[in-house]
C-alpha cells in the first residue's frame, strides 16, 4: 500500500510540474534567434476571439463606407485651391463634373490600384504631372520622399527613383545626407564620414529644420565626407552635377576629390547663416570631401543628380511618426526651397504610430493634419501624396495576422487625405490587403519582424505606385483635353 501512495505521488508531482511548465511556455518570446514561434496558451479556448472578430468587421466597415463620412470644410479647400493653382470655381466645379463621368467609383480603392484624389477639382497632382509633361527636358522634376525606417536604405524609393528616371529621364541618387544609420546597407550609394555630430528633429527642439530633418555639426578643425554611386541601376553610373548644401559657416575650407582623381579643388565656402550651396557641373560618381577650419561647420549632406529628368530624394527618419513636420522651420525651408524647389512630396508614416493596444486615431489625424499645413506652407508649390499604412502582422492563435490597429490607422489616414484636401494612396491595399505582409515574408519580400520590407518587396511596392501614378497621369491628360 505505501508503494501505491508513493507512485500516486510522483505522478501528482509530474503533473504539477506539467501545469507549471506549460504556463510558463505562454511568456515565452514570440521569436528566438529570428525564428517566430507559436505561443502555448492553455486557455485559448477560453480567449474572448468573437470580439477580435468583431472589430476587424467594424474597421472593415468603415473603410469601405468612410468616404461619404467624413466632413470636409469644402468652401474653404475651394479657396485653397484657386488660390494656390489658380483656377477658378467654375473650373473646378467643370473638372468635378468631368471626373464624375470619366472616372466615377464608388467608396474607398481596397487594392490600391489607383490614386485617390481627394482635392477640389481633382487636381491634387496637377502641377506634378504638368512638369513631367512639359518640363522634365528643360529642368529637373524633383520629388522629395519623407518616411521612417519603411524606405530607408532607398527600400523602394531606388526602385521608384529608377523608373521615373527610365520614363522620363535624369540620372542620380540625389540627395545624401552627410551621415545615416541606414549608410552601411543602402546598396544605391555608399557613403562613409568622419568628425560630425548629428542632430535631429526627432531629438532636438533648438535648431532649424527642414525637410531632411536632420544637420550636422563638425565637431573638430577637420571633418570628411566619402560617397560612391553603385551600379545597382543604370541611372547610377554617373550625374552632371555635384551639389554640397550646408547652413551654416564662417570660415572653412573644402577640399574636393571627385571621381578618384589626383587632382584636388581646394577653395574657401562662402560665409553663410542660413541653408545655401555649392554646385559644379561635369561627369560625377564619386566624391571625397574634406573640410578644414571646419569646426561649427553646420551642414546637410550633398548631390548627385543631373540637371533634367527627374531627381527623387530619400528623406527617411527611423522612429519618425509624421508628427515632427508640424515643427519644420519656416525659413529654413523657404532657403532650402530655393535651391531645392519640390514638385511633389510623398508622406509615408504609420509604421511608428499603429500600436496593438490602440484603437482609436483621431489624435493622431489631428496632429497629422497641422503637420501636413505646415507643409503646405513651406512648400506651396508643391503637390502632395499622402501613403498609407503598409500591412504589419502579430502573432495570433492561427499564426501571424494583420494587427487590427493597422486598420484603424489607414482609416484615420484616408480621413486625415480626404480633410486636407490632397491625393491618397492606399499601400496596405496595393501590398494585398490583410495579411500581405506574411505573404511578402514567405516570399523573401520582407523581414522576419513581419513590419519591414526587404528590397525585393519595396520593387513590388514601387511597381504598384509606379503603375497607380501612370493611370493617374493618363486620366489627368485626357481630363487636360476635355478641358479645352
């Protein structure tokens, strides 16, 4: 008998320790060495799903019926409008008819396949497409890409870069920024830099800032810069023109090197305090800089592009919500404007805003739509394209999932498009909607974080809003034609 009890023990004992174990195996990460792992959770049976399920159909249903929800002010973006296009009530009221009887579609686009334009008139990327049209061949058509972590290391803006240079010329990488945390990786151009520190908007609430959001101050009498353009597309072989932005300096010297040649330029940067330039026509791939005298020396970063076709700007901020832009300096960027005039910005934010817990963005749409007058105000001529959200996937009870958050967010997105009165681009969609973004992992096409693209994923992005902007353009001429 006292056997039995103590056999009837051990199994007590490995019982509980079974129990224990399988509790604790539910804190366990969701990944190890990079690996997902599926969570042991005893209770999921008991787990509240019906109400996830719930609120995926509610988001679902105010996506699709969000555009006749939201209020607009449209009195005040007809003003907007004349104003800043010139056109007046009547055309914009002709060009409304117009769209209705070519392109009428009803809601919301779920597969990004088309862009949105939500301006009076439907002219939100007018004077965009008109320079494409008319001017790419006497000047540089310039677009500048202002995003996070989602496009840095040109994931998808290179891929973006390239075939706007293929269809309408210009070659380059554009701008450089003096020193990136995406530098090491960003298969475009390498770039290297020594004695400089880095301030951002993102951090420092003292300095100036414009678009780039971010300067560089050198820190001793010396300081270099080094970038070399790859081959990883033929319009990176070489550009015309070579351009150092800096702003602010008293007395430094700059030494420039170019294209692996012996010979050095060695010349005195005019004084300045505010954002400036130094520029230099002729065959250019890579550049060596050193700058001497230099300390307080307050620079941006440097050029390659040529001086027609189109030039397109990566300006991506790792951590950046969007919500800085309400802080962008006023005469900073009408000095930056001045040398470096935008025909378009594109807005991608959302990946450092969508937070599992969070519902509810209309805080964010707020804020998002002072940062986007801002913006406005500092570059008026300007058109702007506002992207979503991309798909962002958690690990549910049947796998990886598209968070519900993130569709919250494209809908606070798509409000915050349609209230400024500008063109909107639904990327989630055109990545395929709910859980793309496995899709895009299983591929290759993305990290194994199931947030970030690799390049061959920001190819697929860039195709699709390559292929959305040229049916976008094709309307607007033959809009332009009906018009005459």
């Amino acid at each position: 008998m006292k056997k039995d009890e103590n056999q009837l023990g051990r199994v007590w004992v490995l019982m509980l320790f079974t129990l224990l174990f399988c509790l604790g195996a539910y804190f366990f990460p969701d990944r190890i060495a990079g690996y997902p792992l599926k969570r042991l959770d005893l209770l999921s049976d008991f787990s509240d799903t019906r109400s996830t399920i719930e609120l995926m159909d509610s988001l679902r249903q105010q996506l699709a019926m969000e555009i006749d929800s939201v209020e607009v002010d449209s009195v005040a973006m007809e003003r907007e409008q004349i104003a800043t296009v010139g056109i007046d009530s009547t055309a914009l009221a002709l060009r409304d008819s117009l769209y209705c009887a070519m392109y009428a579609v009803e809601g919301a686009d779920s597969l990004g396949s088309r862009i949105e334009d939500y301006s009076m008139g439907h002219i939100g990327l007018s004077r965009f497409f008109a320079s494409l049209t008319q001017e790419a061949a006497q000047r540089s058509v310039r677009i500048a890409v202002l995003g996070d972590s989602f496009i840095e290391g040109d994931i998808m803006v290179g891929d973006l870069r390239s075939g706007l240079q293929r269809q309408y010329g210009g070659r380059g990488v554009g701008f450089v920024p003096i020193h990136s945390v995406a530098a090491q990786y960003r298969p475009t151009v390498s770039e290297r830099a020594e004695g400089w520190k880095t301030w951002s908007i993102l951090e420092d609430r003292e300095l100036a800032y414009t678009l780039p959001g971010m300067l560089f101050t050198a820190e001793e009498e010396e300081a270099t810069i080094h970038a070399k353009m790859s081959d990883r597309y033929p319009e990176l072989v070489e550009a015309s023109t070579l351009k150092v932005i800096y702003a602010q300096n008293q007395q430094t010297i700059m030494h420039l090197s170019t294209n692996t040649l012996v010979d050095t330029l060695t010349l005195p940067l005019p004084a300045t305090e505010q954002i400036t330039q130094m520029e230099w026509q002729g065959a250019f791939n890579e550049v060596d800089i050193r700058f001497t005298r230099a300390k307080g020396f307050q620079a941006l970063g440097i050029v390659m592009e040529d001086a027609t076709g189109v030039v397109v700007d990566n300006y991506s901020l790792r951590g950046h919500s969007g919500l800085s832009l309400e802080r962008l300096d006023s005469a900073s960027c009408a000095a930056f404007r001045q040398i470096r005039p935008y025909d378009l910005i594109i807005l991608q934010y959302g990946l450092n805003v969508a937070r599992d817990s969070v519902m509810n963005y209309d805080w964010y749409a707020q804020r998002m739509l002072k940062a986007i007058a801002q913006v406005k105000r500092c570059f008026p001529e300007a058109d702007l394209l506002m992207m979503s959200v991309s798909d962002r996937s958690r690990q549910g009870e049947q796998g990886f999932e598209t968070m519900p958050a993130v569709l919250a967010l494209l809908h606070a997105q798509r409000k915050v498009a349609k209230r400024a009165g500008i063109p909107f681009w639904n990327l989630f969609g055109a990545m395929g909607g709910e859980n793309s973004m496995v899709r895009y992992v299983e591929n290759n096409w993305a990290s194994k974080d199931y947030t970030h693209l690799g390049f061959r994923g920001g190819r697929e992005v860039a195709k699709a809003l390559l292929e959305a902007l040229a049916a976008e353009k094709e309307f607007y001429d033959e809009m332009e034609k009906r018009m005459e």
